[in-house]
C-alpha cells in the first residue's frame, strides 16, 4: 500500500532504501522491492531496444514470474504511476 503523503520529506532521505544484500533493495516509504537496476531488461536481451511499450513490459513481466521467478521472487511488477514518480523524484534530488 503506498502511503497518501508520498510526496512527503521523508521521501527524500537518504535512508530510505535498504540493500538487501542481493540484487534487490526495499523502498522503507512504500514497503515494496525493487531490483537495484531498472534495466534489466537490456542485461537479459543486450541486442534488442532498451525501452518497452507498455505490452511488452507486462509481457516481460511475466516472464520474470514464471518458473521459480527471477531472482528468487514470483510477484515481479510494473509500479505504479505514482510509486514510479516517487522514485524519480529522489533519483533527481540527489543527482548533484
């Protein structure tokens, strides 16, 4: 569940992601898990385009739940509109 205050302060201090030790971190605004880099996409098929039009990113999705998952996790997803502002917001504030 995203908090209502979002766009609060405390999404910009500097502890509010957690290293989980792997190729993850976890968001302690949102309580959800990200991959540490939001390319993956490009890692896995380096020769195709970088950017995915929306049927493909769920598509991509998908695939990442299938089987055992990808990374040890099955509930990959795309973010929400404003779960994905949030984490623009940050990356641009301290961008310096």
């Amino acid at each position: 569940m995203i908090p209502e205050d979002i766009d609060n302060p405390l999404s910009t201090q500097l502890m509010r992601f957690n290293d989980n030790g792997d190729v993850t971190v976890t968001d302690n605004l949102t309580g959800l898990m990200w991959t540490k880099d939001a390319n993956i996409y490009k890692h896995h098929y380096p020769t195709k385009i970088a950017w995915l039009d929306w049927q493909h990113a769920i598509d991509y999705i998908a695939g990442l739940n299938t089987g055992s998952g990808t990374y040890g996790y099955t509930d990959w997803r795309l973010p929400s509109r404003k779960e994905l502002r949030s984490l623009w917001e940050v990356q641009n504030r301290f961008k310096h």
